[in-house]
C-alpha cells in the first residue's frame, strides 16, 4: 500500500494533472469552436486513455459487434467505481452524453466540460425537474442523433448489484431508442471505494444486446427496467466465466 501512494505521488499523480491540464485546455478550445459537444467527446475519449494508460489499468471489451458506432442507445452500466467513467468513455465507441448530477455541475472544469458539452443535469431533490430532465434527454436523442449513457443504480455499488431506477428506461422509452446493457467487472479493484489514486489491474467490459423499446409506453418502464437489471446481473456472471477460461 506504501508502494502504492508513493507511486502516485511522485509518478502517476503528477502525470494526471498534467494530462487533465493539456486536455482541459483542448476541452476548452473544443467547446467554443464546436457547440455541438462532438469535438469535446473526442477530448474527454483521449484524456480517458491516457488516464488509463498512466494509471496500468488494461480493458478488455467484449460485445463492441452489438453496436453501431453511429447508433443512438441509452446505454445502462452497473456502478461500482469512479473509473467506470473514464473506462467507459474510453471504450464505447459511440458519441454519448451524461445523465449527471446537479452537485458535479459545482466542480471547476467538470462542471464546465458538463455544461459546454452538452450533458443533462439532474436536480434529484426536485421531481417536476427530474421529469422535464428525462424529457430533454429524450428530445436531445432524438433530435441530435446521440446515445446516452447512464448508472441505473443512482451511485456506486459495494460490488453487489443494486436495484435499478427507472430514469434510462423512461428516457429510452421517450427517445424510441434501444437500451444497452452493459456489465463493468474490475474498477472497484483498480480504484477502490474513497480512494484517491487508480491502480494497475484489469477491467472486463460486456456490451448486452440492445433492448428495443418501440410500441412501449411509460406503463413498461418497470418492467423494462427490470429487463436490463437482469441483463446486467447476467452479464456480469458471462464476465467471471470468461476469466476463468481466459477467453477476451
């Protein structure tokens, strides 16, 4: 553990700010020549390998054949870490935006990516807001040909899949886009629970096969919801099989 914090204090942690300095300033440069928020996708894709790349943290991804890069999806990923967003983003092949929380929009430079990019707030604490949230981000789908990318369980985990909220079905449903599973194996090891700094290891990825959500109403957000939990919760047994027999 020593070994651990020494190494990011003297070579991985400088590293970091270095790169979220050069690709902050990039982001900032994206963002008033691109208002679309595509140019500042492309940045945060970039800073994300890096950190990974800094960190010694190897992805492994299975499933990319489900989706079409120029798709529209809401894709809903289990939460366990503060890597699975850096992972993610490094990985998935499509442009997405963010479902994120009014508090990150109070951090310098997340809260600027979030706002220039073109990323959903969402106030948890008012329901009239969180409701015209989920419509704009169903409008936003729609209208600009995007994919949404989402964290059913509403926080991290401590490992054990928790229940899912019905905010992606909802929005997936409004939007007439498919819903994508997807089940992150690893984070919680590579980047702990209140830890500071990531750590090298290996991080499976599974992309499900996506739900379609045509001809549904609000009335099946729940058992839609209830689809890709299962979908998730089985995924995540597919990913622990594939360890074990050392297939990628």
């Amino acid at each position: 553990m020593l070994l651990s914090y020494l190494r990011t204090l003297f070579w991985t942690g400088p590293l970091v700010v270095l790169a979220t300095m050069f690709y902050g300033t990039l982001d900032v440069l994206a963002s008033f020549l691109d208002s679309s928020g595509d140019w500042q996708h492309g940045v945060a894709q970039r800073w994300s390998r890096v950190l990974l790349l800094i960190g010694g943290v190897r992805v492994r991804v299975h499933g990319l054949d489900r989706i079409t890069p120029d798709g529209s999806y809401v894709f809903a990923s289990n939460h366990l870490s503060f890597a699975d967003t850096p992972v993610l983003l490094a990985h998935i092949p499509c442009q997405f935006r963010f479902l994120a929380k009014h508090g990150l929009y109070k951090i310098p430079f997340i809260g600027f990516h979030l706002r220039r990019g073109g990323h959903i707030q969402v106030p948890r604490e008012d329901t009239r807001a969180s409701s015209r949230a989920i419509s704009e981000a169903g409008r936003i789908i729609r209208s600009r040909g995007v994919s949404l990318l989402m964290f059913p369980e509403g926080g991290r985990s401590d490992g054990e899949l928790r229940g899912f909220k019905e905010g992606a079905a909802m929005i997936a449903i409004a939007a007439g886009v498919p819903i994508v599973p997807v089940a992150v194996k690893g984070t919680h090891e590579v980047m702990p629970k209140g830890s500071i700094h990531m750590l090298p290891g290996e991080v499976d990825v599974l992309i499900g096969d996506p739900i379609p959500t045509a001809g549904l109403t609000r009335k099946d957000r729940g058992r839609l919801t209830q689809q890709v939990r299962n979908s998730v919760s089985s995924m995540l047994d597919q990913i622990a099989q594939l360890c074990l027999t050392g297939l990628n």
